[in-house]
C-alpha cells in the first residue's frame, strides 16, 4: 500500500538548495529548518499534481498549530486547500 504524503519524482526532477543532513538557519534568523527545493518540468504535470495531494494530505493528517489534542486522539479537519 502506498503512503499517502509519499511521492516518487519524475526522473527529470532536480533537486536544488537541499539541506537534509543538518537544519540551517535562514538568512533573517529564525529556528534552524531542513529545506529542499524541486526543479520539474513544466510538462510534468503528473509530478506536480501528485505533490499538491501529498500536500494536501499532510494537511489533513498532522493537527494544525496550537491544536489541544492528547496522543490517544486523531486530528480531524474539516477541509484543506493548497
């Protein structure tokens, strides 16, 4: 069964700017954060319209900042755009 945040690239797909082995801190200052920035093709639309529902599920399944919620409860929300 596949994951629903989990996305597999076309393989035209470039990563730029990645930070995955230590957090950077950005430019004007903040909390130390991994990044990764895609390049895809512009006639990639299959890539692009999975990572919109990827992002679209992680949306739905993570509880939103400030939520009061125990580990024992699921977070529901109601709809998500992205």
């Amino acid at each position: 069964m596949n994951h629903p945040t989990k996305v597999i690239t076309g393989p035209r797909t470039v990563f730029s700017y990645l930070t995955v082995n230590e957090p950077r801190i950005p430019l004007r200052g903040g909390k130390p954060r991994y990044s990764a920035s895609l390049i895809i093709p512009k006639g990639d639309t299959k890539t692009v319209e999975k990572i919109r529902a990827a992002i679209r599920m992680t949306i739905l399944i993570l509880p939103h900042p400030g939520a009061e919620f125990q580990k024992s409860q699921k977070p529901v929300h109601k709809s998500a755009s992205c």
